[in-house]
C-alpha cells in the first residue's frame, strides 16, 4: 500500500483516486488522466456511440 497515493501509471500524485477495472491488470490507483486515457483504449467506441446516438 506504500504508493497508494501515487499513479500506478505516471506516478504522479492522486488529488483524487479511480479505481483501476479489474480487467485492466492494473495494481493501485490512477489520476483522473490516467484513468480517462485507459477508459479511452479500453472502450474506445463506448462515449462516441452515445454523442452518435441517430435521433
Ligand atoms: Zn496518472
């Protein structure tokens, strides 16, 4: 737990904590960046469906 308030990714400091996917295979916490690029690799179609939703 000694870098619990560091990135598991980057290393920086976490003002706030995200919680990793288990399926990411990622030990720790991210900073919301890490986080939003990880979402963005693992699910890349998942936001751009929605805005693209057809009315
Ligand atoms: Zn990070």
């Amino acid at each position: 737990m000694a870098d619990a308030d560091k990135c598991a990714l980057c290393k920086g400091s976490v003002p706030y904590k995200y919680v990793a996917m288990p399926e990411w295979n990622i030990k720790g916490v991210l900073c919301g960046k890490c986080y939003s690029q990880k979402i963005y690799e693992h699910y890349p179609g998942e936001h751009v469906r929605v805005s693209m939703d057809k009315k």
